[in-house]
C-alpha cells in the first residue's frame, strides 16, 4: 500500500512541477521574439509556450516588391490585417525554420515598443 501511495505522490509531484514550468515560460517573457517560417514570412510577437506555441501582440515584416525595385520593409500589425485576425496566432514547430529574441538594443525593438504605447 505504501508503495502505491509513494508512486502517486511522485506522479502527483511530478505533474505540479511540469505544470509549473509550462506556466513560468506562458507569462513571464515581454520581450519580443522573430519567427522565421517555412514559407519565407517573418513574425515579431511575445512569444508563449504554454498551452501551445503562440506568438501575441503580432507583427508581420513584408518587403514590398514592384517591377524596379524593392521598397523599404514595413512592420504591419497582423491584427490591422483586412479580415481582422485576433492578436494572437498558433505556431506549428514544424514549420519554422527558426525563432529568436530581439534585442531591447535593438531599432526595430523600440519601433515594436513606441507602436504599443
């Protein structure tokens, strides 16, 4: 009997530091990540694990492209686009290539701060 009550403690305990760890990583980050995905489209957005892979306060780096030349890159807000998306998209691991922190040092990281106030 003690045996199985020591097994279900330490399966109980186990769960709680599990769980615990998915919540550390869900809210404590504001800093600012860029998503690079398989289809060539880089996100910025704070970045959560918890209870999936998500990015929120989205924005989308697009590269405008005409005959002659390549314009300067404009930073959209993914919830300004015209079908009014949520603030908030699901990453699929699979289909990125590759995920980082924008340093506070960083231009676009204050550009990404002075949009939000």
């Amino acid at each position: 009997m003690s045996k199985i009550f020591f097994l279900l403690f330490s399966l109980f305990l186990l769960t709680v530091v599990i769980f615990s760890f998915f919540l550390f990583f869900s809210f404590s980050s504001n800093s600012y990540y860029a998503v690079y995905t398989t289809n060539g489209d880089i996100y910025f957005g704070k970045l959560s694990y918890f209870p999936r892979l998500s990015l929120s306060d989205v924005y989308l780096l697009q590269i405008p492209k005409t005959a002659e030349k390549i314009s300067p890159p404009v930073l959209l807000h993914f919830s300004d686009a015209v079908w009014g998306p949520e603030d908030k998209i699901y990453l699929n691991e699979e289909n990125i290539v590759w995920k980082a922190k924008v340093s506070d040092k960083n231009k676009l990281f204050s550009l990404l701060i002075n949009q939000n106030q």
